[in-house]
C-alpha cells in the first residue's frame, strides 16, 4: 500500500481547520490520480489528510519557508492492498 499524505501550510489553514484538511485531502487526491493515470491501481493507495499538523518549518514566516510545508508525502508501506489493519 502507498500512502499519500497530504499537507499544508498553517498559513493556508488559518483560522479554518475543514479549509486546511480539505486542501491536504485534495493534494493527496492529486497525486493519486497522478498514480493511477500511470497504472497504480487505486486499491493500493490510502489518501491521508495530515492539514497542518506536521509541519516542516515549525514558523514559517514568508511564502517560501510555508512552501516547505505545503507537499505529499508518498510513503510505501508494508501493507498488502485488500488487507485490513487487523490482518
């Protein structure tokens, strides 16, 4: 399984966490269909919405130092597609 763990910047979720989480979920969705346009089956990736809650740059004070925050990170598991957490 690849984990696709979408972020952003605390400047982009300000004042409004759904705002944040929705856009790390879209950035990760991104990516995803990036993956499956190129033949990674949908049943291997798990879309996670991380918001702002890991950030990078702890105070990014400029666009250039939230751009660190603002990313996917792909992370391939140990996990087998179609395999449940308690498997």
């Amino acid at each position: 399984v690849i984990e696709l763990r979408g972020h952003v910047s605390a400047a982009e979720a300000f004042e409004k966490a759904d705002r944040g989480m929705r856009l790390s979920f879209e950035r990760s969705a991104a990516v995803a269909e990036t993956l499956v346009a190129e033949g990674i089956p949908w049943s291997q990736l798990r879309i996670i919405a991380c918001g702002d809650a890991d950030r990078i740059t702890e105070r990014a004070y400029d666009k250039v130092a939230q751009r660190t925050n603002q990313r996917v990170e792909i992370v391939v598991t140990d996990a087998v597609a179609g395999e449940s957490a308690g498997d």
